[in-house]
C-alpha cells in the first residue's frame, strides 16, 4: 500500500512537471529548433542524474556478484536502447509540430495516448476492469473540454501528433516492463542519453545551433532538461514499478491540469467555466481509477 501510495505521488510529481513544461518547450521554439533543442536538453537531463549515481555507489556497499553485475548491465542497456527509442521518437514528432499546430490541439492530440495504453494492455494480456473504461473516457473527454476551445480539423501535422500519442504510449508500456528489473536513476540516463544521440544526428543534418542561440534559450533548456527529462522522467520510471501503465497513463493526463493551474498561478490567468469542468472530468477519471475495487482484481 505504501509502495503504490508512494508511486501514485511520484507520477502526480512528474505530471506537474510535465504541465509547467509545455511553456518551456513552445518558449524554446523561438531561439532553436526541435531536434537541437530535444538533442540539449535530454544531455542536461542525463548529465544532471550522474552526480545522483555517483553519489549513490559511493556511498553504498555492493554486494552484487559478478554475474548479477553483468545481466544487470545488459539489462540496463536493453532499457535504455527501448526506451530512449520510443522517446526518441515520441518527442521529436511532438517538438516538431509544435511549430504547426495549436498548443491546445496538440495538447489533446498528445493525450490520446490514453486510449493507445489500455489497448496495449489488452494486446499485453492485462484485463481492463469497467471502472478502468469509465475513467479513460472521462479523461479523455475531460481532456477535449479542457484543449479543443474550437472544431478539430485534421491536417498532416495532426496525424503526425496521432503517431507521437501512439509512441509515448508504447513508451509508457517499455518503462513498465524495465521499472522491475532496472535501477530508475540509471535507465533514466541511459534513456536520455540514446535520445540525444538520436537528436544530435539529425540536428546537425537539418539544423545549424550556435553558442549565442542556445545561451539565449538557457531557461527553457534547463527547465526542461534538469527538472522535465531529469527529474521527472526519472519520477515515471520509478512510479510505474508499482503501478498498472493504463493507472498511470490517467494520472499523466493531469499534466493538463497543472498546466491550467501553472497559468493561473504563474501567469495570472483566469480559468474559463470550460477549463473548469475539464479539470472536473481529469481528476474524477484519475479518482474513480484509483477506487479500490470490492471486486479482486
């Protein structure tokens, strides 16, 4: 209980983060583009989770054994490698179109991998439970309420979100698997690491960075390495270690209301009677899912 009480709290924790974040991320559009920024900020993510290691393995005793060392490693790289493609890909669909599309339909688009989740679950083997299915459709229709202020039109870029939704879902599924046989801190660099790699490829095919442009997006980057990549997709693989992916994949869409409440607070924004009742509907999927069931699971 105390397990799962603390993971629920640190998937809240990344999906606060993840909300505040969204600023970050259209801010830094401006300065530089998608891949150079995705390629920073995942390496300040991974670089800021080596002192935490190092700190870690100074200050405890190993006792492993040679041959655990050697499966935990290739573990460790299976983890990596999976999840920082899935990231990889996930992310930089979304960067991309976020110069195209609208931060409230991109927003919702992102979402639906709320839907995606529960179907690889099944696909996975799980069994939804119907208090499951209730709370998916709240989300999602919270999440509509709360993005879409007009009708949704289709374009490329849409489609192209769609995948990216499809992507941070299969995402999800990987961290999953790899939170019970991986160190969290470890495969969250090792995630961050493939992913800039990955970025760094294409940023200098397409893109030219320069010093003064990266200096000049210092905050965006920061925030959303050190804290969104750092901290909070750390956060996320230690969660769903004791966490089903679809609970998890509700709590996420939370994110959308910290964004709201980041406006608020931050910003001075006043919340519209619409925004209101998407954040209703977010928070009673997220109750409802939470509910233990009288019925064994």
């Amino acid at each position: 209980m105390q397990n799962k009480f603390t993971a629920n709290l640190a998937l809240f924790i990344t999906a606060l983060i993840w909300g505040l974040s969204f600023v970050a991320q259209r801010a830094g559009m401006e300065y530089i583009g998608p891949f150079t920024f995705n390629a920073v900020r995942t390496l300040l993510g991974g670089l800021s989770l080596i002192p935490v290691i190092l700190f870690v393995k100074i200050t405890r005793v190993d006792t492993r054994t040679k041959a655990v060392k050697h499966k935990q490693h290739i573990n460790l790289e299976r983890a990596g490698i999976a999840c920082g493609l899935a990231l990889f890909i996930a992310m930089t669909i979304q960067q991309y179109c976020m110069q195209y599309v609208g931060a409230g339909k991109s927003g919702f688009i992102t979402a639906l991998y709320i839907v995606f989740v529960p179907i690889l679950a099944v696909l996975y083997g799980e069994k939804l439970q119907f208090k499951i299915i209730i709370s998916v459709f709240l989300a999602l229709t919270g999440m509509y309420v709360l993005c879409c202020k007009e009708s949704i039109n289709f374009s490329r870029y849409d489609l192209l979100l769609l995948v990216s939704a499809f992507f941070y879902a299969v995402h999800i599924m990987v961290v999953k698997y790899y939170s019970e046989i991986v160190n969290p801190i470890k495969a969250s660099c090792a995630q961050f690491f493939v992913v800039s790699f990955l970025s760094a490829l294409p940023m200098f095919m397409f893109e030219t960075p320069s010093i003064s442009s990266l200096i000049a997006c210092k905050i965006p980057l920061l925030y959303a390495g050190i804290l969104t990549c750092g901290v909070a997709y750390t956060l996320q693989i230690y969660g769903q270690k004791y966490t089903l992916p679809v609970i998890a994949s509700l709590i996420f869409s939370t994110e959308a209301v910290f964004a709201v409440l980041g406006g608020i607070v931050i910003l001075g924004e006043t919340v519209t009677v619409r925004e209101l009742t998407g954040c209703i509907l977010i928070i009673s999927a997220v109750t409802i899912a939470n509910v233990k069931s009288k019925v064994p699971e």
